[in-house]
C-alpha cells in the first residue's frame, strides 16, 4: 500500500509506502516549484495539490515532478496562507472542491468547462478537509461547528455530524468507502477518529 503525504515547508511531496505492520519506508521526494498543502490523486501517476501563496490555487503535479496548470480554472484573487485551504478532485464528475477556511465556503470547479460555483451554508463553518467518498459523496471538516458536513457533487447539503471533537481540520475515506477517518490539531486535545461511513 501506498501512501502520499506532503510537506509545505520543505516544497516537496514524500511518496511513503505503508506495510501491513504499519511501518513506513520513504520510496521518493518530489520537488515542487511552490508551497503546496494538500494533495489527493487525479489520473494516472498525477496528483492535484493545493497551493499556499500562490495565485493558481491548484496546480497538477506527476510522480517524475512534471508540473501543470489548469488552463480552463480561473482563480478568484486572493492569497491562500498555511491552513487556509484543502483541495479534493471527484474524477468521475471532473469536479475539484477547494475550501476558503477564512471566507466560510468551498469553490467548486468544473474542469472541462471552466466554470465555478461558490458553495456556501451555515453548517459550514471555518471548513477545512474535504474528500469524496462513495457515489461520489463529499466530506467536509467544518472546524468552527466541530462537525463533517455532508455534500452531493452538485454543491447540496445533505446533512452535518458531530465528530466529538475540537476543531477537526483533516479527513479522508478508505479505499473500500467502507470507513471515514477524521483528525485535529488542538494542542493537548488531538485526536483522530475512525467511523463507518453507513453510520454517519
């Protein structure tokens, strides 16, 4: 099993390798020519990471370091700082999600046609992690409601749940849909939770 991870400051993304005893061996650096503070796969060899203070708020970047940009995706005009966003992509939909913690919302971006909706509620609040989950099901940490935030690839709320702690920031779903994993950062309160999705 594979994991990728990343670090902001160093400018480069880590490829690790997971074993069942949940040993961790670095297998390769990418480096990057920005900051970039997520990360989740797009096709092929290829990932989609989200930038910090940088004007392309996502850019694509593959295994042998190769770099590009989303040429259809205008981006609004502001400066993303650490923290201030995540960013996920739904393939099937060709949809990438990009969380604005400061502005209160998630922009949504069609790929194929460039165009943007600004998504927007008040069970989202401060959101940081986003990912999609089966049937393309959204999953949103909402930091400043201590909740996940539900969504359809169409930008609908369909329901928000506690997760029993402060501020959750990260998330991601396994590779079965079958579990959702939920972290924070809280200086003496971290945490981080595993739940069945079908319980949500």
């Amino acid at each position: 099993m594979q994991i990728y991870t990343f670090y902001c400051s160093k400018i480069h993304i880590a490829l690790l390798a997971v074993d069942k005893s949940s040993n961790i061996t670095l297998i390769k650096t990418i480096q990057t020519s920005t900051d970039i503070y997520s990360i989740c796969p797009y096709e092929a060899n290829r990932f989609v990471v989200g930038t910090c203070q940088d004007p392309r708020h996502a850019r694509i970047v593959d295994l042998n370091g190769q770099e590009a940009d989303f040429e259809s995706v205008t981006f609004p005009d502001v400066t993303l700082w650490i923290d201030d966003s995540h960013c996920t992509y739904v393939p099937f939909a060709e949809v990438m999600l990009i969380t604005h913690k400061v502005e209160d919302s998630v922009q949504m971006y069609q790929i194929g046609s460039g165009t943007s909706t600004t998504l927007t509620d008040d069970r989202i609040s401060r959101p940081l992690g986003i990912c999609w989950g089966p049937h393309g099901t959204l999953y949103i940490a909402s930091s400043n409601t201590d909740t996940v935030v539900e969504v359809t690839t169409h930008g609908e709320v369909v329901r928000s749940f506690d997760v029993g702690m402060k501020c959750p920031r990260s998330i991601c779903v396994s590779k079965d849909g079958s579990h959702i994993v939920v972290a924070n950062n809280v200086f003496g309160e971290k945490r981080i939770k595993l739940f069945e999705i079908k319980f949500l």
